[in-house]
C-alpha cells in the first residue's frame, strides 16, 4: 500500500454518529441494510446502505454509536441514495465488524 502524508489524512472527515433507523434493504445486490445515521447539529441525519447482514440484526442497530466517513460524494447504491460510508474492520469470516468508541461521546465529533 502507497504510503501517504499526514495531510492526506486530515483530508478525511471521519465522524461518531448514532444509528437512528435500520432498514432491510432486499434490492441490493449483497445482503445489506439501509441505516439513517444522525451525525450532529452540524452535519445532521445521513443515510448509508451496509453490508453488516451477518453480525448484527436490525434491533442490534438503532442506537448504536459509529464511525463514518462524511465527506466522500453521495453513492448510489441500487435504488438508495448512501451519503456516507459507516466504518468496519474483518472478523474471522471476512464480515464486518462495526467500529464504535467505547466511551459516550456527543454525535459529530471528528476522529482524530
């Protein structure tokens, strides 16, 4: 992998924010579900599609704290909008595992 500058970093807007609604999405291609993920006062609700079938179920979902990506351009992902992308890392299996902080924090905060 292509080594990257601190400032090319700084360029990514990665933000916790708070599931709000999970949706099954059974149009998509893979196993996948449409999230309304509320980011803040200053960035608001966003909706993302994920692919986060196989360890978590839609009452696991709402509530839960994440990270995402906010500033990449909206994706069009089938017949949903996904405006930002919710942040996994691989277990065993290769299926994502949700990344969430492990102390309460107010939506909207900027990783760093």
């Amino acid at each position: 992998m292509a080594e990257i500058k601190f400032d090319d970093f700084l360029k990514v807007d990665i933000r916790v924010g708070q599931i709000e609604r999970a949706e099954p999405y059974p149009e998509a291609r893979k196993p996948a579900y449409k999230l309304w993920v509320d980011l803040g006062g200053e960035i608001g609700l966003k909706k993302s599609s994920a692919q986060i079938t196989a360890n978590y179920t839609l009452d696991d979902l709402v509530g839960k704290k994440v990270l995402a990506v906010v500033n990449f351009p909206p994706r069009q992902i089938g017949r949903f909008m996904s405006e930002v992308l919710v942040l996994g890392v691989p277990d065993e299996n290769n299926e994502v595992v949700l990344i969430s902080p492990d102390k309460v924090v107010a939506n909207g905060g900027r990783m760093y």
